[in-house]
C-alpha cells in the first residue's frame, strides 16, 4: 500500500450548524461533522468510509446521526454473492434489446433511482446539497421473497400442466344467469378421494410411464442425478446477462472504459471537454440546475478534484487504486459516466451522470449492475477487493431506499461500526429513524483511540503527536475538537492521518 512517505493531511471542521436536507428539505436539520482533504491515501479513505465517513471532492464528511434529520447509513453488497433480481434482469435485457434491435424504451419513468446518488455536501456551501429527485422503489419484502433459483425450464413445465385452479374452472358448469355451479358429485362429497396438487399428480403419472416402459424392456428414462440438478438450477450469473448485449451485427456499440481522474493523464484530459458537457446537460434536464450551478469549475470541484492519490500494490489490481471515469461509449460518444473510487476492499460509487435522451435506458441500474460486475473482475486480481459500496442508505426518505435491492448487503452500525445483514437492520427503522444495529449491549467501538495524545498532527511543517503539540503550544484550547475528531476517525487513522494546526 502506500509507503512510508505518504500521508494523508485534513483540516477537521466539526459540525455544530445545521443545513438544508435534500431529501426531507429540511432548512436547518442536515448535521455533518466535515473535513477538508488536501491528500489521501486510499487506506486511510477506506478506514474512514468504514466508519461512516464519505467523500463529495476533496470534502470528506460524516452525517450526525442521532442528530441529523435523515440519518445516513453506509451500505455495502456482497459483490461475489450478487445475484440480479428480476427487476435488475429486465433492467439489463433492456439494453441487451436496445443494442441487438435499436429500440429506445419509451417510458421515461421506468425503474430508475440509481441516476439521482446526490449526497453531496460541502465546506463552501454546506446550505445547498444536490436535490435528490428519485422515483418509486420496489418494497424490500418483495425483493426478498423472490426467489432467483427457478430456471427457465422449470418455469415451462410449470406452465405446460393446468393448475389447480384451471382444473376447477373445467369442473364448472354455466347457468342461465351467468353464474357457475359445481357438477354433481364434486365438492364437498366425502366419498370422493381427498384434492390433491396438479405437481404431485403429474409427479406420479412420470413415474407410472418410466415403471410401464421399464417393465417393456424399453430404455427407462433417467432422472438427473442431484448434482446434474443443483447444476441446471444454478441461476445465471451476472457477466452473462451483460455480455448477452455484445453481439455482432448490432445496430448500437455500447463500450465502457475505464479513466483515471489525473489532468495528467492524456484520455482523462482528451474527453474532459465532451464529459463537462454531459455533466452539465444532465444537472439542467435531471434536477433541474441553473447553469451557474454546473459550470466546469463546479464539475471539476465536485467530480474530478479527489484527495485519493493513485496508488499501485503487488497484490492490487493492475489498474491501481484511486479515483476514475467509467465512460460509457455509445456509437463513438460518451452517454454515460460513473464516478468510482477503487480502494484495498472495494469499489466506491461517487456519482452518475448521464444524457437524458437516454433515461428510458435505466442507466443509474444498468451502470451499478456494471459496477458490480466490475467489482467481481478486480476480485480476481485482489482476493480482498470483493465489496461494493453504495453509499448511503436513508430508509426515512423512501425514494432512496432503492439501495437495499442490490443484496446480498449489510449496513455499518453507527455506535460499534460492525457490519450488520440488512435483514436483520430494517426492522429496528421501521421503528426509529435513528438504529443501533449491533444488539449486543456490551459492543462498542472496538477502534476507539483512548488516548489523543497519541493523535498525529501537522504543526509548522512538521508531524507530531498530539501531546507534544499541546506542550509546544501551552495554554491551547483545541484539546475538545481534537478528542472529538479522534473519536470520530478511529484509533487506526488518528494515528496515521496529520490535522493540520495553523
């Protein structure tokens, strides 16, 4: 990881004032604690996001939630365990229709919330977070009782025999006035032999057929074994649904490369121009901002400035670790960005914007199932990078409780930080908006720095603990916000992170 040299230098803010909510609109109920970056390693960014911590730029930031109005809690899914639902398979069969035959979906309106992940605060103007314009979500029970296993070919056996309830229907006899009336001797006759389901009836016909054809000395007819049918019943997998768009012949090319964030890099610099566009025709057209509000130096601030220094290990992936540009290419130009963060355990999603001729397409859905499936690829190559980090979860805004949908994912304890399965965390909010998640009472912060002496700061060009700098600067009234920052960043980074101290 990053070597002896390299440090990661912030300027702690607090967070004693309120500011306007995006998502309830709150005028005064947003608290954060902030921090501005000036450099960050990318093991540090990664403790702090497992603390609660998010970037938005150079601004990194952390919700205060027992006392913020919609508290928000840091998700992560289990990328190598993802296995898309069925709304995520007819997200992906949208474009794969697109691409093979050209056709624009015409609903607008669509199963689209991941284009609107506006988390956005900011030390200059911590009064005006993006607006979050997300529409319905699907309800997280729904999701839950699906069931991805069912193949295709069970589906068809299934419909090829009559339900029970056709079954009844063909027992029916029509009367004068339009109603049914059972036949003789069906319903409630106790000497007819109890119902039974159409699955074990058709059940038993098969093996009455494969006994008769046995017994004729004809070939019997071999049942897969176990193993043959835990494999046909294995779902498909990711990667399948997403190369199934890639064919030849196709009316439309859609090609996702993958940018550094580095005005030094000749891609990121050549298609600066052409991605600033789209950004700003996306802020305009999808929330509806004034063009001061998305001009280049707000893009430039808010989505290519990042504290994270590019970073390369042995055991990491060969792209290197750091901030990027997914552009998604569509017949030569860009439709689509993500913003990621790649770091020692996960790809972080940042932002996404894209054209809006195009958002009938899902792209905010169809770009995290691309994440995903990115996520699994670097896994390959780094055995410990296999997360993928969505952000925040916020069940108090319902428009943004989309995010549970990509499961397996757990959400992070704000009181002991140990990761919890959603499941087992949306019961304790649907009574408060604010949860502690770990129900072990005696749980705490196990990365509590006990003693801030320990703490490393940036005083007149040179590190040191912060008990040398309380004795260099006598009489010092900063011990209350240095012990709160401590406490909020972990034992891990207090001790590797300098505070600058004017």
């Amino acid at each position: 990881m990053a070597g002896n040299k390299s440090y990661t230098i912030v300027e702690y803010f607090g967070g004693d004032d309120g500011y306007r909510c995006g998502y309830c609109k709150n005028q005064i109920g947003n608290f954060s604690h902030g921090m501005w970056s000036h450099t960050m390693t990318v093991q540090d960014y990664q403790d702090l996001i497992d603390r609660g911590w998010r970037r938005s730029g150079k601004y990194v930031y952390k919700p205060i939630m027992n006392k913020t109005c919609c508290p928000q809690y840091t998700i992560r899914c289990h990328a190598l365990k993802f296995q898309p639902s069925k709304s995520h398979k007819k997200i992906l069969k949208k474009m794969s229709k697109f691409l093979s035959k050209g056709e624009l979906p015409q609903d607008q309106n669509e199963g689209e919330p991941m284009d609107s992940v506006c988390e956005e605060t900011g030390p200059c103007e911590p009064s005006r977070p993006l607006e979050v314009k997300c529409p319905a979500v699907i309800d997280l029970k729904t999701e839950t009782a699906e069931c991805p296993n069912i193949t295709e070919g069970q589906k068809e056996v299934s419909d090829a025999a009559p339900t029970s309830s056709e079954t009844s229907r063909k027992d029916q006899v029509s009367v004068p006035d339009g109603r049914t009336t059972p036949k003789a001797g069906v319903g409630a006759d106790t000497s007819r032999p109890p119902c039974r389901k159409a699955k074990d009836l058709r059940k038993e016909r098969r093996l009455q057929k494969e006994q008769m054809r046995h017994n004729d000395g004809a070939s019997p007819i071999v049942s897969p074994t176990p193993t043959a049918t835990s494999q046909t019943n294995q779902p498909k997998p990711l990667e399948d649904f997403i190369s199934e768009s890639s064919t030849e012949n196709s009316p439309h090319c859609l090609e996702v490369r993958l940018v550094p964030v580095s005005f030094e890099d000749p891609q990121f610099t050549g298609t600066y121009e052409q991605s600033a566009e789209l950004y700003a025709r996306y802020q305009m057209a999808i929330h509806g901002d004034d063009p001061s509000e998305c001009s280049k130096s707000e893009f430039r601030r808010f989505l290519c400035d990042s504290p994270l220094e590019a970073e390369y290990s042995p055991d990491g992936p060969e792209v290197g670790y750091g901030s990027f540009h997914q552009q998604y290419w569509l017949d030569g130009r860009i439709v689509a960005v993500g913003v990621i963060d790649i770091l020692p355990t996960c790809v972080s999603s940042v932002y996404l914007y894209y054209h809006p001729d195009f958002a009938s397409l899902s792209l905010g859905s169809y770009s995290a199932l691309r994440e995903i499936a990115f996520t699994r690829q670097l896994q390959k190559q780094s055995p410990k990078l296999s997360y993928y980090y969505l952000g925040f979860y916020i069940y108090s805004c319902p428009k943004m409780r989309y995010k549970g949908q990509y499961r397996p994912s757990d959400l992070l304890c704000p009181e002991t930080y140990a990761w919890v399965p959603i499941e087992r965390c949306v019961p304790h909010l649907e009574n408060s908006r604010y949860a502690r998640f770990n129900q072990d009472p005696d749980a705490g912060d196990a990365r509590l720095l006990k003693d801030v002496g320990r703490a490393l700061v940036l005083y007149r060009r040179t590190v040191m603990p912060y008990a040398v700098y309380s004795r260099k600067r006598k009489g010092s009234s900063d011990e209350a916000e240095v012990t709160q920052y401590a406490g909020l960043v972990g034992q891990d980074c207090a001790e590797r992170i300098l505070l600058y101290r004017a």
